[in-house]
C-alpha cells in the first residue's frame, strides 16, 4: 500500500463509516503529503486501487465505507 493509500484510509477512519467522498477527498489532498497536489487522475486511480482491493467501498450515496 503507498503512502497516499495510507492517509487516505485514516482520514476515511477519522469520517467514521458512511462518509461523504468530496470531503473526504478535499481533506486527504489538502493533507501535507506528497499526495497534496494530486490530479483527480490520480485521485481517481488511487481509490479505484483501495476499491479492487476490497479496503473500501463508495456506495451509490457517494459514501466511503471500510473493508466491505
């Protein structure tokens, strides 16, 4: 898992289950990492990454969900 995938996942955990994507998503890159300047390519990349993977889930809300 990269760094970025990393942080990702603890802010989804810092939002609690059912959180809402763009917030989540703005706060993530925001964040002081390398990911702070990150194309919605690579956003996009990275949690489609997180999703085949089975570590998250964006519902047809457009919530985040853990492990599901």
């Amino acid at each position: 898992m990269t760094e970025a995938q990393r942080r990702l996942i603890a802010i989804i955990k810092s939002y609690g289950d059912y959180a809402e994507y763009w917030p989540v998503v703005n706060d993530w890159v925001r964040d002081n990492g390398r990911a702070k300047s990150l194309a919605l390519r690579n956003i996009n990349r990275t949690v489609d990454a997180l999703i085949r993977r089975k570590m998250i889930h964006v519902d047809d809300e457009g919530c985040f969900r853990l492990g599901v």
